[in-house]
C-alpha cells in the first residue's frame, strides 16, 4: 500500500464556510466514490476521467443554481490543487455523470472554468505509490453567477459571497 497524504480537511472547510457566511450543510453523495471511500477508476485520470453522478439530500430552500469544485486536498507541493470547478448548474437533486468538456456544459447555463481540467472534469491521478484525498464540494447558490470561462476557484468564491444558502461535501480517495 502507498503513503497516504492528509490535510487539515475540516478545518479547511469550517474556514470556506465562515468566509462564504455558509449555516446549513447538506448531505452530498457521489456514484464515483464506494463505500470504501475510494474512487472508482472509471472517473479518474487513470480511467475514463469522465465526472461521477451526484445525489444531494436536503438541498436549501431558495436554491437558484449548483456549484461542484473538486480538489486534491493533500498536493505534496501545492497543499491542494483544483481539478474541477462548474457553476450555474439546475438545481436537481440528482446531477447525472459525464459532464461534456468546454465551457458552457450543456447542462442549463451551466459553466466550467480553469483549474487542473481546463472548462472540463479531470479526476484523480496522483502520483504512483501516494494516495491522495479528494474533496467535491457542491454549493447551493441563490441566483446565477455572471462569471466567463476564464474564471479560476478564486473569482468563483469571491463572486459567491453572500449567495451561498448551504454547502455540502463529500471525500474519496485514490492511488
């Protein structure tokens, strides 16, 4: 078995949470991660790299639109890497797999922005021997975000402050 890095993940998340005024959680499940914890390699770099299903439990009245941002939690040079930021998606209990690539999705007037997986889904791929933690948090948003393609996890948090109802989070992890 390889080395598993670990990061101070709640603490991470009570900091986004006071920053972002974020009360309520909701439970967030994803069709990519088992039971194990571990993510399934079809919606990995070392698989399909296509993104996994979502079902949200709980999602906070007055949602408008969806947030999902994906990070490697435990990046042994960066402290954490973005892999994944998509915005505006409908407000669906269930999110179906296999986001398209480019920077409108074809889900609504959803929209993928810059990180590891330029305007598209890349998954996990950490280096050989290492297991990282990963980390999707999906943000119940109250409107939709007038942000352009170009846009990094930054410019997606500043423009969400003061917007987010709830916020939910689910782990994985992978060798």
């Amino acid at each position: 078995m390889g080395k598993t890095v670990v990061g101070s993940i709640s603490a991470r998340f009570a900091e986004l949470r006071r920053k972002l005024g974020v009360m309520q959680e909701f439970l967030v499940q994803c069709g990519g991660i088992g039971e194990d914890h571990r993510f399934f390699t079809e919606f990995t770099g070392r698989g399909d790299d296509i993104s996994p299903s979502f079902h949200l439990l709980s999602i906070p009245e007055g949602t408008e639109t969806l947030a999902i941002v994906l990070r490697d939690e435990s990046h042994p040079i960066f402290g954490s890497m973005t892999h994944w930021l998509i915005w505006n998606l409908p407000v669906d209990p269930d999110i179906a797999a296999n986001i398209a690539k480019g920077t409108r999705s074809g889900r609504g007037n959803a929209r993928q922005g810059v990180a590891y997986g330029w305007h598209r889904y890349r998954g996990p791929k950490p280096p050989k021997g290492t297991t990282h933690r990963y980390v999707f948090t999906v943000y119940a948003v109250n409107g939709e975000l007038d942000l352009g393609g170009m846009t990094t996890l930054r410019r997606l948090r500043k423009a969400m402050r003061g917007k987010v109802l709830g916020i939910g989070r689910v782990e994985g992890l992978f060798e």
